[in-house]
C-alpha cells in the first residue's frame, strides 16, 4: 500500500474498531473512494486488507459488510501478550523514575474518574480506550520495546476492536480493572516478581471476565457462540 492508501485503511480501521462503523454495516467502494477522492482501485485493496484482519467481509453478490466479534483465538493472544508484557515489566524493574510512576499513575487516576462518571457509552469507551493505550505504550517506550506492541496491536486489530467493548461496562468492573493497574505499578515500585506475575496474568484475561455482561447488552456485536 502507498502511503495514502494505508493512511484511509488505518482510518476505516479505527473507525470498526471504535465502533463508529458497527457489525452488519455496509461498506460500499463508490461511496468510500468518493469520500476519500481516490479511485476505486486502491479502495479495493483496503476492502481487502480489511478481511484479511478479520473486520470485514466481502461478498461479491450482496456487498461488504463489517464483520461481528468471533472470540475465538482472543484467549490465545492475551496468553501471548501475558507472556510478552511480564517480560517487558521485568526488564523495567529498577529502571524508572519517581515521575515515571507519577505518569502512570496520573493515567490510571483520569482512567478511574472516567469510570465513576459514565460507563455505558462509546464516547466514553473511547476516552477511555485512549488512557489504556498511552498508559502501555508508555510502559513499552520505557523499555525500548515500542515495536512489540505496535506489533501485537497492528496485527490483530479484532483483539483492539474486542478490548475496545470491552470497556463497556459498569463502574464496578472498570474500577477493578483500575485496581489491577495500580497494583501492576505497585510492584513494578517495589520490585515484587513474586506478584507480579499473577497481577500480569489477571490483568490480560481481566477482560473476559466481563463480556457476558457486554454481550448482553450489545449481542448484535457478536458471533454465536
């Protein structure tokens, strides 16, 4: 993809995964190739870069259409991601600095103000999917290892998109989730392997521990189990 291109795939791309395009939405060439002044050429292409992410599918008959959320494989990512982040948070023991854990925790802080305010809508989501972002690449920058999340993130935009629902829910659940980052920072202050781990492990399945309650409340975002 030129550079253009990927400029309009990454914006259609953060457009499903922020859920301003939902699941059943159609996407049609002439109309997106219009609204970005391009051909229908390289929309095309974008189409398909789209399906291949798993946020697209394309019908040559009926059109294409923004897929719904399949949860299979997320336990597989978040298992590898536990893995990677466990890594990358030992290897920033003894590295940081008072103001760096004053940022950290200044992004859990608007994390956990957010959640008493509202916790039921997208605009909200996405404030909030913005702090928990900044607050691992952050973490990541810290440890030169930018470049690993931008890996697990650009290759699995479907885990981003289901991350992103994740956070709608209730004020109970975004609080514990808060907990859990604090915690995370905590340890990383007190140079305490021994809990990290587990803290890590909780902190990447900690999302699934709230879907049924999202897919209650959204089930038309979702496959059939």
């Amino acid at each position: 993809m030129t550079k253009d291109v990927e400029q309009i795939y990454q914006k259609i791309q953060n457009s499903i995964v922020m859920l301003k395009l939902k699941p059943g939405d159609r996407l049609r060439e002439i109309e997106v190739s219009e609204q970005f002044n391009v051909s229908r050429t390289p929309i095309r292409d974008v189409f398909k870069k789209l399906e291949q992410d798993g946020l697209l599918e394309i019908h040559s008959q009926s059109g294409s259409f923004v897929t719904k959320i399949d949860l299979k494989g997320i336990t597989d990512l978040m298992y590898v991601r536990s893995s990677v982040e466990y890594q990358v948070l030992l290897g920033l023991m003894g590295k940081l600095s008072t103001a760096d854990f004053d940022k950290m925790r200044s992004y859990l802080t608007c994390q956990k103000e957010l959640a008493d305010k509202n916790a039921t809508n997208t605009n909200f989501a996405n404030k909030y999917f913005s702090l928990d972002n900044d607050f691992h690449q952050f973490i990541y920058k810290k440890a030169n290892q930018s470049h690993v999340l931008d890996l697990l993130n650009n290759n699995f935009p479907s885990f981003q998109r289901y991350r992103f629902l994740t956070f709608l829910r209730d004020d109970a659940e975004l609080n514990k989730l808060s907990d859990i980052h604090f915690a995370m920072v905590d340890c990383l202050e007190q140079h305490n392997t021994d809990d990290l781990r587990n803290i890590v492990y909780v902190h990447n399945y900690s999302g699934l521990t709230g879907i049924d309650k999202v897919k209650e409340r959204h089930p038309d975002y979702f496959l059939d189990d």
